[in-house]
C-alpha cells in the first residue's frame, strides 16, 4: 500500500553506462611505414602474408571509434525517451469488457508535457473539464445492477448524454485512467469501506460498477442492507463495502429520518458505528450534507435518555468541529497506519442556486447541460467555513488521512447532478413534479456513471 514514494528515473552518463576503452593510436603506424606505398605494393605485401601489424591497429581504432559514437547516440536517444515518459494512463487501451453490455474505454492520443502522478506532488484540485466522446464509462446504470434508482438518471429518462464524455485533466500531472483489473489487484485479502451519507454511497456504488463488469457471475455477490451493504469479488478475497454513518457520529436520525427540529446529534461517541469500521484494510469517510440542516443544531453529550433537556444548542460549524474531533479520537486511539489507510472525501458541492453561475432565471442544477467554465468556480453550496474545520481536525491527528479533494472539481459540474431524473420516496417523480423542478430537482446526487467515478479515479491513484 505504499502509495507516498515517487517514482525517478536517473540516467546516467554515457561514460558509466558503457565501460572506457583507451585506446592509443598515436603510435599505431611504425615511423618507417609511409602512406606514399604505391597501391600496388601494399597489395602486394597483402597477398604475400598477413596484413602488417599497423593496418590491423588502425582498422581496430576506427571500429572503436564508431562503435563509441553509437554508443552516445544510443545514450542520447534513451534518455530523451524516458524524459518524455509519462503516466499517459488516457493514452492506454483498457481491456474490453467481457460483459458485452459494458461500454469500453478507447484510446486518446493526446501528447502533453505533464508529469506522472505523484500524490505528493500532483494537486488534483487545479484543472480543468475537457470534453471527450471517445472517453465513455466503464459501465452504464443498465449495465450495471448496484445502481440505485436515485442515481441512475438515463435508465429514469435523461436523454443527454454529454455529462459523461467529461474527464478532469490536473494542471500538473496525469490523473491515471481507472484501471479494474489494477483495482481488484491492489484489493486482493482487502476490505475497503466506504461510510458516510447517501454521497458516500453514490461514490460506493460508482466504485462498485467499474470494478463488478470484470467478474464472472459465480465469482462475485452483493447483499444490500438499510445500513450496511457488502459486494464480494471471490476469486480475490475482497469486500467493497458500504456503512451508513451520516453524521460519523451517532444521532437519533441515523436511521428514521425525523423533522430536523427533532435531530439530536451525540457528538460524543461512534461506538455504534465504529465497530462497523474496524478491521478494514482501508477506510474511505466523508460527512457534510445531514449537518447543512440549519444555522445551529441540538446536541448532546451522554445519553439520549437525557432527552429534550439533555442537549444544547451550538453553530453548526462549532458542532461540525466537536463531532468530527470526537470521529478523529477514535481513528487516532484505535487504527494502525501500517494495516489501516484512511481517507477522507472533501465536500460534494450542492448546486441549489443558479444565481452562483451567473443564470438569474434559472431553476437550480435543472436542465443544465455543461459544467462551469470559469475557473476557481466556487458556489454558494460549499461552505468553506466546514472545509476549514476539516483541514483544521485532519491536521492536527496523528495518524495520517489521505484527503480526497474532489470539491473544486466537483464544483463546475452543474450539469452532472441526477436533477429530476431521480426518485422520491422509492419512486420515480410524477410528471407534474418533474414539470416543477425548483421543488423537486434533485442538485445534490450524482448521476452514475459521472462524477463520482472521478473521484475513485483519483482514490485508486492514491493507493
């Protein structure tokens, strides 16, 4: 799982890479032989006997001569080709589907001077969206059988399909294509779990579609629980799994969703989700969007039979910053960072206000066909006041978390989100709300296959 190393090719001088011959051939011709010997008597001396010691030295000196030149040119050439190399993972083929419903990845030839990804180098925030029809997802929501209704958009009657021909380019580096059979390698006797809210599941759920096409049949299972689902690939001994943790700490809406009025938040303890997380191999965590309920919320320390008169009121950021310290206690007192990665999944951004991206008449994220072009977009749905107290905990732990930075990114993609081709209630929406999308567009979810295979693009280049 080492992951921090970066990867440098050195190359050394022509000198050291082929060993020195020394060579004198000044003194190679004997000072009685001259070049003034007519033709045909050096041809004579030829055919008599052997050729004089002095030709032989200098034919041996020029073959040396040549074969040092090439020497450096193949120097030359070596190095020039490895100085261009890079990870070029859009530039490779990935393998076709045996499952003929799964669409294919098809090579990109791009040449551009970027370098190999380097998690420590490579900030994966900077970039940008470029467009890319030959660029298609490894799955489709009817290709793939994990998908919720909730998120599979062109299965509920979305008819444009741009949004999925758009691939995140970093500024300074290759994002490497996501690779199953590399995945399902690098997951071999592994448990990965993804918990957190029903974002963290979308981005599960992506996960699970681009590795489950590769699998035969018998050699894969899925068991889908209200809270926690696991999808098996047998043949590696490996669990991908799914924990509902909406708040990472515990509440008493975790699993019947009450009024917000009525939310209690225990922002003193995860031991009932916890012990869901231990053993993993490694951990993928995000929390934001159940805590956006209002400006302040009820919280309590102890137990909820205290009740109504137990909690007390705090800011949210304030109750954000107690629950997510309480969640990094945890992870500091209980994980071994040898045996244990951990990640964290910056906010998803919500697109609820079209005003953010200049369009006044506009009815939130609906009918939106192509990202945000302006660059260091950022709307009114990502509050940086929760993304500085994340930075802030994270910093301050002792056992390191990866974060998984995907809300920049994230936040050009207004065109992305499942809108009003998503479910309410375990329904699809009528077509009267359909036909009112500023109640009823859905701009927090994300289509799949979409943005979310981004972010475990960038999560598997992390591993």
């Amino acid at each position: 799982m080492g992951e921090k190393g970066s990867s440098h090719h050195s190359i050394a001088p022509a000198h050291t890479l082929y060993p020195t011959v020394e060579l004198n051939c000044s003194h190679a011709l004997p000072p009685t032989m001259s070049f003034a010997a007519s033709p045909s008597t050096i041809m004579m001396k030829t055919y008599k006997g052997k050729l004089p010691l002095s030709i032989i030295t200098v034919i041996v000196c020029s073959f040396a001569f040549l074969a040092l030149l090439y020497a450096e040119r193949l120097s030359f050439h070596s190095s020039s080709s490895i100085l261009k190399s890079t990870s070029c993972a859009r530039r490779s083929v990935v393998a076709t589907a045996k499952d003929k419903t799964a669409e294919k990845n098809v090579e990109n030839p791009e040449i551009d001077d970027r370098f190999e990804f380097d998690p420590e180098e490579c900030n994966v925030a900077n970039g940008k969206w470029v467009f890319n029809r030959s660029v298609k997802p490894l799955y489709t929501d009817r290709s793939c059988p994990y998908i919720d209704m909730q998120f599979a958009c062109v299965r509920n009657g979305r008819l444009d399909f741009d949004y999925r021909h758009w691939e995140w380019q970093p500024e300074d580096c290759n994002l490497p294509r996501f690779r199953p059979e590399l995945a399902l390698k690098k997951l071999r006797g592994k448990r990965l779990v993804f918990s957190g809210d029903s974002l963290q599941r979308n981005q599960w759920e992506s996960f699970v579609c681009m590795i489950e096409w590769t699998i035969p049949p018998e050699k894969k299972s899925m068991k889908r629980g209200r809270v926690r689902s696991v999808f098996k690939a047998k043949e590696y001994n490996a669990t991908i799994e799914f924990y509902w943790a909406p708040f990472l700490i515990e509440s008493n809406t975790d699993i019947d969703v009450l009024e917000p009025k009525k939310r209690i938040l225990k922002v003193d303890s995860v031991a009932n989700h916890s012990k869901h997380w231990e053993g993993a191999d490694i951990l993928a965590f995000n929390t934001y969007v159940w805590w956006m309920s209002g400006l302040r919320l009820k919280t309590l320390w102890g137990s909820f039979a205290n009740g109504e008169e137990g909690y007390t009121v705090l800011d949210t950021p304030v109750a954000y910053k107690v629950g997510l310290k309480t969640w990094a206690n945890w992870i500091d007192s209980t994980i071994n960072p040898n045996k244990t990665r951990v990640f964290f999944t910056t906010i998803s951004p919500v697109h609820t206000r079209s005003q953010d991206w200049g369009k006044e008449d506009g009815l939130k994220c609906f009918n939106e066909t192509k990202p945000v072009m302006k660059k260091k977009f950022w709307g009114s749905g990502s509050d940086k006041k929760m993304m500085s107290v994340v930075d802030g905990v994270l910093k301050k732990m002792k056992v390191p978390v990866t974060v998984l930075n995907i809300t920049q990114l994230s936040e050009y993609r207004i065109d992305a989100h499942s809108s009003i081709y998503t479910e309410t209630g375990g329904r699809l929406l009528t077509d009267e709300e359909k036909a009112d999308p500023r109640r009823h567009a859905d701009c927090i979810h994300w289509c799949l296959p979409g943005v979310p295979d981004t972010w475990n693009q960038i999560l598997l280049a992390h591993l």
